[in-house]
C-alpha cells in the first residue's frame, strides 16, 4: 500500500489537464443516482463576507433574490456581523471572530447548515459579486438534463471594483480552473465540503484549485454551463492591465507565502475522509 501524499506545487501551475467527466458508475452508485432522479431540486447560495461594504452586500443578495429559479440567501458574517442583513430575507449566521482563509470556514459552515435545513443544490457567491438572473436555472437545467452529475460549472465575467467592465475570464472556458463562484454541488458531491474548512489555513489562498483537484481525484462528473453568468470583481493587477489601465496602489498581486507553511502530515489527518479509499 503506497504511503497518501499531497503537493500543492502541482495544483498551481503545473496542472493544467481539463476536467474530465466520468461515465463509468458501480450499480450502488446507479442506485443513488435513481433515488436522486426522484427528487426536487431546492438550492442555496451561501455567501461568507468580512468588512465589505453593505452596498456589496446588498448587490450580491439582490442578484440572489432576482433570479428566475428561486433560492434561499445564506449570509456567514466571519466576524464582523451587519445589523441591516437580519432584516433581509436570508438565513444570517454570525460566527463571532475571524478566521483568515479567504472566507473557507464561514463558507463550509453556511452549507453544511444548508444541508441540515433541506437544501440540496449548493451555490457559493462572494460578497462583492453578483450573479445573472438566470445563473441557477442555467445550473439547474444541466442536472436535470443528466441526473448523474455530481458538479456543474459556470463562466465568469471580470469587472473592476469601479465597474469597468474587463471581460470573460479564458481559463473558465479552457477547463483548467473553476472558480468558488461558478462551483455548483450536489449531493453526490456533497462529502466534499466540509474540506472547505479542512483543507488547512495554509492552503485556503488556493482553495478553489485545491478544491477542483479533489473534484478529479473522486472522479466526480462535471459539467459546464458554458455561460458567463457570474459578475466576478477583481482587485488584481493583472485585470487592470488588461482593462489597459494602470494598476492603482492598493492593487492585489497574488501571495503564496502562507504555502511555505503547508504541513502535509496535518493536511493528511484532517482529511482521512476523502483519502482512506483512495490508497
């Protein structure tokens, strides 16, 4: 029995092979899958948020509450509760410090309370994002198509916090990353997020890479939308320069430091569940 290992190296960079769906089902597998054919759909979209502005806030959940398949609207404050979000029509869960990893705990916790409530598709939207009203009919529609999937994908449209729009985002259509925002799960996939909180702090700067690599190693069944329905703000220098402007001081560039801190032994321990069948 070879020894469980994990590099975070070929997660970013170097892996650069598209996702691949998988037809091939054992009959236990078949069987779920029927269950599943004979349920409703009943989705949630779970946004963690920090110090955004409540204008942020406001957006994301108005894009939330406008689409055209209805959802329910969980906000997960990491520390810095809003008052005026109680009186919105969204499930409000306040977790009373910070934790520091790009909003993966508060992000993992708001499903896994969606999932105790009922809620069986599970969406993700970032506080300073917003969806198109047709992001989870699109989504949807896919599943319904095939019943067999375990994750659907959506494209991204990049804007600038000022508003200028930059354009779509070329590794969504390339298949080589998928965004937390364009993430859809289902409930075969469902086992997967709790690792949200448990892929250790160290690795939460590349959550959603980190993510999409336990997608392939589970084999799960993708599919993708193929339509930019995230509105996704970035603060990088890189979109204002290709927006064919000049990056403003307070521009992001993309630090891996904390990946010097990654300890795998603590990595492996955490996540047992996903790795005992896997070696």
């Amino acid at each position: 029995m070879s020894k469980p290992s994990f590099n975070w190296e070929t997660i970013i960079g170097t892996n650069t092979s598209p996702l691949i769906s998988i037809e091939e089902r054992t009959e236990d597998e078949k069987l779920i899958i029927d269950d599943c054919q004979k349920m409703l759909l009943k989705p949630a979209v779970i946004t963690p948020y920090y110090k955004e502005n409540l204008s942020l806030l406001k957006r994301c959940h108005e894009s939330c509450a406008s689409q055209s398949k209805s959802v329910n609207h969980f906000f997960v404050a990491d520390g810095f509760p809003k008052d005026e979000v109680r009186d919105w029509d969204v499930d409000h869960i306040i977790l009373p410090n910070a934790h520091s990893d790009y909003g993966n705990t508060p992000r993992s916790i708001g499903a896994l309370s969606a999932i105790n409530k009922g809620y069986n598709v599970i969406f993700f939207l970032d506080a300073d994002n917003w969806y198109e009203e047709n992001h989870v009919e699109e989504a949807l529609k896919l599943k319904q198509m095939d019943k067999s999937l375990d994750i659907v994908a959506s494209c991204r449209k990049i804007y600038l916090p000022c508003g200028t729009l930059v354009g779509s985002e070329p590794v969504d259509y390339e298949r080589k990353h998928i965004d937390t925002n364009c993430m859809i799960f289902f409930e075969s996939s469902f086992f997967l997020l709790p690792f949200w909180a448990t892929m250790t702090k160290e690795l939460s700067v590349i959550g959603d890479r980190v993510m999409r690599q336990e997608f392939l190693r589970n084999r799960l069944k993708i599919a993708y939308t193929e339509k930019e329905t995230v509105n996704y703000t970035s603060n990088y220098k890189n979109s204002y320069l290709k927006a064919g402007l000049k990056p403003p001081e307070n521009a992001y560039e993309l630090d891996l430091s904390c990946l010097k801190k990654f300890s795998e032994k603590k990595f492996l321990n955490w996540n047992r569940f996903i790795f005992k069948n896997k070696f």
